[in-house]
C-alpha cells in the first residue's frame, strides 16, 4: 500500500507563502501600533515637562526671550544710551 500524501518530497509552497504573508503582516501591524504607543508615551512626557515648567494644560505656549528683548531695550531709554 502506497501513502503518497504523508511521504511527498515535494512539499507545496502555497501554504509556506501564506504562513510567511501572515507573519509580514503581523509584524507590520505591530510595529505600527508599538509606534502610536511610543507617540502617546512622548506626548504624556511633554505634557508632564511643560506642566512643570508652568504651563498649563491645552494652553498656547508664549515666547519669553522676545519679551526679554523688549525689556531690554525699554530699560535703555528711548535714546538707546542707558539713560544718564
């Protein structure tokens, strides 16, 4: 008696294919949901740095070295001289 199917050398590679298809797929997915981790993870990060620093939440952040500018050059008088 003759058992073809259990002792074929040949074996297919449909299956192989599909079974490597599947696992290209998987981790791809998991690579891209691992990277909306990781963006939600920074973004908690930031948060908790600017709260820190005193900003509030879900408030607009306000430039200061331009507000420093500003005072400086109105501590020097309208002439620019210091004043004196």
């Amino acid at each position: 008696m003759k058992l073809p199917l259990l002792f074929r050398r040949d074996r297919p590679t449909i299956p192989s294919a599909n079974a490597q298809d599947h696992a290209e797929r998987v981790i791809a997915e998991s690579l891209r949901v691992l990277g909306q981790v990781c963006t939600k993870v920074a973004d908690a990060i930031e948060a908790q740095r600017l709260e820190r620093n005193g900003y509030a939440h879900n408030s607009y952040l306000r430039r200061t070295d331009q507000a420093d500018k500003a005072d400086d050059t109105s501590k020097s008088g309208p002439s620019g001289t210091g004043g004196g």
